[in-house]
C-alpha cells in the first residue's frame, strides 16, 4: 500500500469514526463539508472542538490549563448566542471532573496519563476558574463558589513587584508577563461580578492593567511589550529582559491580545464611578487606535510582530488577529469605540482570520498560521521564526471568540425562526 493510499484509507477510517460517534451522541454534532466554508465559524470552532476532544480533559498538556477556560469562554457566548445546551453540558462536563461534592479540587489524569490536580502557583492556573464562577451563575451550586473561593484566596499572599504588578507565577521571581494580566484578571472580574469581594476584585484589576501600561508601553505608541522584569526579588534574571529598562523586546501579536481582551471585559463590568474607569478606559481606546493603524491592509490581520509589518520576513498571525478582531467588536458593542471608525477594522479581522481557516476531508475545522504556547522571546527573530503549528491552542480559542462576536447577530436571528 503506497503512501498516498495509507493516507486516503486513515482518513476514511478516521471520518467513519466521528460520523459514528456524532450519531452516538446525544447531542449530535453534524460535520461540515470539506473545503467548503461554514455556515458559522464559530459553531464549526466549537463542534470541532467537542469531535476531538470528547474528554476535554485530555487536548492539552494537562488535564487543567488556562487554555481550556478560554476556549470554554467561547462556549459560553454560543450558548448564550444559540440556546443549544450541548455547550453548557460540555462544559460543565469538564469541570466536573475536577470538583467534588465539597467544592474540592481533584485530580484527573491527563493525555499522557498522569494525574493532574490544579493548583494556583501561577496565573495561568486561574484562567480556568472563570469558567467555575461561569458554572455558579447558572447554577448556583454551593461547591462552585467554594471551588472559586479556593482560587480568590491564592491571590492574598500572591508575590508582586514594588509597584503592585503580579509576578507571572511564584516561581518567577520579579517578572510580570502580560499573558498573566488576563489570566488573572479574567477570574478576578467575574468572581467580583458574580460572587463578592467586588470592591477588591474591581480594584485589583485595574491596578494590574494599569500598573502593566505604565512600565511596557512601547514608547507612546498605545501598544505593549510582552514582559517586564523587576530586580531585587531573588532567583534568577530574566535572559529576554534589556538590563537597563527590565523591558522584553518586542510587541507580541498575541501577547498584546490578551491583554486588549481583559481591558476590554475588564471596562464591561468595571462600575462606572471606580475611581481608575477613566485611566483604563483611555488604555484601551489608544490600543485600539494603535490596533486600527497596524492592521495589515491586504489581508485584514495582524504581524506577528506588531508594529513592524514593514520587514520581510514578519507574518500575519492568526492567534492575535483573532483577539484583536473580537477586542475591537466588544469595544463598538459596549460603545467605548465609534462604530463608523472601527466596524471595518473588525470586518476585515475577521475576514482575514477565517481566510487562514479550512474545513478538512474529516469535515473538521483546522486553523493555520499561528504559534502554540509562545514564552517571552529574547529578540525579535525568535519571535518570528518560533515554529507555526497548525490548530495551535491558543489560536483555536482566540478563532472562536472572534467569529462567536462578529456571527452572534445572525446565530440569535437563526435561533428565532
């Protein structure tokens, strides 16, 4: 058997496979035609999701990550959006298997078969715990709220910088990335909103984003630069940060969509009257006047090096285009930015991200063009030739975010005929 025909007889084996488990299912997921795009992005996003990973706990590098809550995020919005309860049952699935009957967290094994039991050393740990307070709000379950308690409280003796920036784990002594704005920020705000402590949690927030803008803002462009480190805190230095400044050097695509995610979520709960409303809402309209400037004219995304689309060897990048795209249409949404300046800007992000999108022969959504689990990089070559991975996680969370934002409209409309 040639390798073409292995190939031809995998897939058909493989699609036989998930056509029989979607018909198994009770909720079952109707796959869409290969080559041929969607009626909605965001539902083939998330279908193509729960195809994959009929055990969430199992798609990623451990059982618990902040990338399964943000992708689960999306979940939401679709439920919200649809009114299919196959979302919320695939979430609350998932965090299930990691809270007892006592709002305890236990373990559970991964893909590589090793027990994973979360805990809260870093920020990243903490994205998750969004979507445990997501689960409360629609439940009111008692051992939701404790499960969340346990993740507010790791935050009390959480270690900082001098200025009140949170170091991106304990084991990082100094350095704060701006990935950890968001994940921190994106359980502190729904924790504030939906179960208490909402005068430190609204607070705390808004310190973090604006403690982050007033040490890695490049220059005064409106953009940021992926970390910051602070000496004088033990361990070790930074090998990505300038020894004058404690500035990493570049401005990551995605990095900078974390962060213009949780300023934008960050001002839809914010009251109104907070004292630091105003500071972080002119944060977020100079990033997205900076993201409006930048935007790759042609093909409607972001380089992976923001502000320098103009060398050669920068690309698009799907994983941040994707965030902006969404942070742009929650911004016009909440109607911090004027629609007539910024609806274009969003129709064309997303425009450019489902252009580097393709249903395969499996009938399954598969996303090109981004990087899986990029750290702080030590220069602006590491950046751009940091291995592409086809489906990398973080582009695939980002992906159904943005395209659950901009197809909501017409996903409500097709629930109502």
């Amino acid at each position: 058997m040639s390798g073409r025909t292995k190939l031809i007889f995998v897939s058909t084996l493989l699609a036989g496979f998930i056509a029989a488990w979607t018909r198994g299912n009770s909720h079952a997921i109707e796959l869409n035609k290969p080559g041929q795009a969607p009626k909605f992005w965001s539902v083939a996003a998330a279908d193509t999701i729960m195809t994959r990973w009929p055990d969430y706990s199992k798609a990623y590098f451990n059982a618990w990550t902040y990338v399964n809550g943000y992708e689960l995020l999306g979940f939401d919005m679709l439920y919200r959006a649809t009114g299919d309860k196959k979302y919320f049952d695939f979430t609350k699935r998932y965090i299930d298997q990691f809270i007892d009957e006592n709002g305890d967290f236990q373990s559970v094994v991964n893909a590589k078969g090793r027990t994973n039991r979360p805990s809260f050393n870093n920020l990243d740990s903490m994205m998750t715990g969004n979507i445990v307070v997501m689960l409360y709000e629609y439940t009111k379950d008692p051992r939701y709220r404790k499960a969340a308690d346990k993740i507010r409280r790791a935050l009390d003796d959480y270690p900082r910088n001098d200025d009140g920036g949170f170091w991106h784990a304990r084991s990082l002594n100094g350095q704060m990335w701006i990935d950890g704005i968001f994940m921190g920020q994106m359980f502190l705000i729904r924790y504030g909103k939906s179960i208490g402590d909402s005068a430190y949690c609204w607070d705390e927030a808004a310190r973090q984003i604006t403690v982050f803008a007033k040490r890695a803002q490049r220059g005064d462009s409106g953009l940021y630069l992926h970390g910051v480190f602070e000496p004088g805190h033990g361990g070790k230095t930074a090998t990505w940060a300038d020894p004058r400044t404690g500035l990493s050097p570049e401005v990551w695509s995605e990095g900078l969509g974390w962060y213009a995610l949780v300023t934008v979520e960050t001002l839809a709960i914010l009251p109104k009257d907070h004292a630091k409303r105003t500071e972080v809402t002119d944060i977020f309209l100079r990033l997205a006047a900076a993201l409006k400037r930048t935007q790759d004219p042609a093909s409607g995304r972001w380089f992976q090096v923001v502000d320098k689309g103009e060398l050669p060897d920068n690309w698009t990048d799907t994983s941040g285009s994707a965030m902006f795209t969404y942070a742009i249409a929650r911004g016009i949404e909440l109607g911090l930015l004027d629609r007539a300046a910024y609806a274009p800007v969003a129709e064309k992000g997303y425009k450019g991200i489902t252009e580097n999108a393709k249903i395969n022969q499996q009938g399954l959504l598969d996303i090109y063009s981004a990087c899986d689990g990029v750290g702080v990089q030590t220069n602006y070559d590491r950046y751009i030739h940091y291995k592409k991975s086809v489906n990398a996680k973080e582009a695939v969370a980002g992906f159904l975010w943005a395209t659950a934002i901009v197809e909501t409209p017409r996903l409500e409309h097709s629930r109502s005929l």
